[in-house]
C-alpha cells in the first residue's frame, strides 16, 4: 500500500473533525447524506480550481489514491462500507445517515 498524499490525509483529518464535531448539517463542505467520494470531491472543490488543468490533474489523482486504497483493502471500490451493495448505501445517502456508518467511521479513524 502506498502513503497517503496530503491531500487526501488532509480530508481524512477535516473529515474526522467534522463527524467529531457534531456533522454539522450546515457544513457546505461535508453532507450527512454522501459518502467518502462526494465528500472529498466537495473539499477538494474548496481546495481546487477545476479550471486550471494542474489543479483537476491533482484532483483525479487524489480521488483515484482514495478508490485505490478501497482496492488495497479488498473493498468494493463503489460501495466500499456497504458490502458492495448500492441499495444499501443508497437507503443511507436518502435518510442522511451515511455518515454514521460504522465502517466508513472506522475507515476514517484508521486513516488518520
């Protein structure tokens, strides 16, 4: 397994701190409802300029590290905390509960 960017260690940290920290639902970076992905794609938005192609070149590689380590630890790269099953993460993502999932709690905290 690789070392972690600081990018993608950063998110880990900020992730972290929000869940520890309430989830505040009025956070416009982080969404109760969403998994990892989308939340790093939100930080990485507030870090980012799409525009700029050094800047999306960063983004794809710091997602594609994300996707990768899901792959290290034999996790369905889609689905990694929800057994690989989309109607599972999707039943989360519509009551806002995705960011209590234990295992995608537990990924975190091993991240950090």
């Amino acid at each position: 397994m690789q070392t972690k960017s600081q990018l993608l260690q950063d998110f880990y940290n900020a992730y972290h701190n929000w869940l520890e920290n309430g989830a505040d639902i009025e956070d416009v970076t982080f969404s109760r409802g969403t998994g990892l992905c989308s939340n790093l794609t939100s930080y990485l938005s507030d870090w980012l300029d799409f525009e700029i192609q050094e800047d999306f070149t960063t983004f794809k590689k710091v997602r594609l590290e994300l996707i990768q380590q899901f792959h290290d630890a034999d996790l369905d790269p889609q689905f990694p905390f929800n057994g690989g099953e989309s109607v599972c993460y999707d039943f989360e993502a519509q009551k806002d509960l995705s960011y209590l999932n234990p295992k995608r709690i537990q990924w975190v905290k091993e991240h950090l």
